[in-house]
C-alpha cells in the first residue's frame, strides 16, 4: 500500500513522533493508522523501560494549591540532564503530576502512578511519563510528592527557591503570610525537624558521647565537663531545630521567638531539593564520545 504524505502528518500530529519513525511504522503497519499508533507505543514503552536504569538527578520542584489556599501539593519529578528541564513537555507532566496529587489528596507514589490522567485519553500516570521517556528520549522519574492541609485555625505555607527546592510549612495559626516565612527560613536553613523532640534518640545519644569524649581530653573534673557538654548539646540542638536556628530575615531572633511571638507553632515542614540523595554518575565526555563511535561503526 502506497503511503502517502497526508497519513504521515496524521500519524506525525497524533504521536509526536519524527516523520521517518511514523512513516516506518505505517509501512510496517501496511497503512493502518491504528494499527500503526499501537505498535509505536509498544515500541515508545519498551524503549522506555530500558532508560529507567539510568541516572536522573536533575529535574523540578513543583507545587500546586486549592483555590482558598489551605491545602498544597508539592512534588519532585526527576530527568537526567537540566536541558530537559526547560522543555515544555517536561514542565507539562510536572504541572500534571502536582495537580493530580492536589486532587487526589494523596502523595502516595503507587496511587498517583495508577491515576487516569484526562488530558491523555484517561491513561495512568506511569503511562503518560513512559511515553514521555520515549517521546523525549532521557530517563524521567516521579520521585516524590507531598500534600499538606491546614488545620482548623491554622495555615500552610510554601517557598520554592528557582525550581530546585521547595518547603511545605504547616502552623496552628491563621496566618499564611507568617507560613510563608517558616518556609522561607527551612528552605535556607536545612533544619532536621521542628524542635528537640523529633531528633531521634540516637543521634543525641551519639552527640552527647562525641562531645564527652571531646571534654573529657581536656582533663577538667566531671562536675566540669558535665556542663561544658550540657552547654555544647545546646549549641547542637539550636543548630539543626527549627525552632532553635537564628530566623533567616532577622538572624537576631530565633525562629521560635518569631513563632512565640504571633502566639503560633509549627505542626511540621516538608523540605524537597533536587536530586538529593542521588548519587551522579560521572561521565567522561571523550570516552562517552568513543563508545558512541565504537557502537555506530
């Protein structure tokens, strides 16, 4: 069967894909438009899935926010170069990611991943970043997501510094503009949790043995070296708590002293930055271009 030129910008408009590839699978397809489509997605998924072993460390942080403003998304999808960040198909799956999160009231990686998605003929998800990875042709990976609400009387807050990282704040207080600012700071700042009671027992007991060891060469009496570690321990908690680290806005103010005095506390935060915790692969460029070389020969 003859194809013609018409049926290659059909399939080229319904798939996205270059004009060699669609004008291949319609001759593989003998001219049959559906037939044609099902097997490019064949194709697209298992191209896909031999990409899902590669690195992906770059990526976004999106966010997403009901219209009163008291319940926000916040997600991390991931690619392996920061080129395909600044594609528009990249930053239309993020913003699809996010929004179906919001919706779905659910950060929950398996349930997002099997949500039908109404803007792509109702296929899940994972559908629609596999036939993105093939559409695309980098590795692309939905790493996280988060949805917080604000409680009765309380707020939520969000700051997203470029599109790397973002905070999800939550306060007992009616007060958006002082969640933002809670957000602002976890997102300079880096603190491990709110206050003394979220650090777990055994990096405390950990600390507090480095630094006894660390007194104890100082050769001064215990009473001593009880209150030198007591003091240090101190020094460590105001470092790493929220609530103890000097606020970012106004450095001679903690941030507990800022949240004492608007009479609030913060419930919680939730700090996601790109790609950490991702070990890169280091590429050699040359040798990177020689193996291509090898292979195309």
């Amino acid at each position: 069967m003859s194809i013609s030129a018409a049926m290659v910008k059909e399939l080229r408009e319904r798939t996205s894909a270059g004009m060699m590839e669609c004008k291949k699978a319609l001759v593989e397809a003998g001219g049959d438009m559906e037939k044609a489509i099902e097997n490019m997605r064949v194709s697209g998924l298992a191209k896909a899935d031999k990409k899902s072993d590669r690195t992906a460390a770059e990526g976004a942080v999106v966010f997403a926010k009901s219209e009163d403003g008291k319940r926000l998304a916040m997600a991390e999808v991931n690619c392996e170069t920061d080129f395909v960040v600044k594609a528009d198909d990249f930053k239309a799956f993020c913003e699809t990611v996010v929004n179906l999160a919001l919706e779905s009231n659910s950060g929950d990686l398996d349930t997002l991943n099997a949500t039908p998605v109404a803007s792509h003929e109702g296929k899940s998800l994972a559908e629609v970043r596999q036939e993105l990875v093939a559409k695309i042709g980098e590795n692309i990976q939905l790493r996280r997501a988060q949805v917080v609400e604000a409680t009765d009387g309380g707020a939520v807050g969000m700051y997203l510094h470029g599109s790397r990282i973002g905070v999800l704040s939550c306060i007992d207080k009616d007060n958006a503009e002082l969640a933002k600012d809670v957000a602002m700071h976890v997102a300079a700042s880096k603190p491990i949790c709110v206050d003394e009671s979220g650090v777990p027992a055994d990096s405390l007991e950990r600390e507090r043995n480095i630094l006894v060891a660390e007194a104890k060469a100082s050769g001064k009496p215990d009473e001593i070296i009880e209150k030198m570690v007591d003091g240090r321990m101190r020094k460590y908690l105001a470092e790493i708590t929220l609530v103890g680290q000097p606020f970012v806005k106004d450095p001679d103010q903690s941030v507990g002293k800022l949240l004492s005095a608007a009479g609030a506390s913060c419930t919680g935060f939730t700090r996601f930055e790109v790609g950490e915790g991702i070990e890169k692969k280091v590429e050699n460029f040359a040798e990177e271009v020689m193996a291509q070389a090898k292979g195309s020969a």
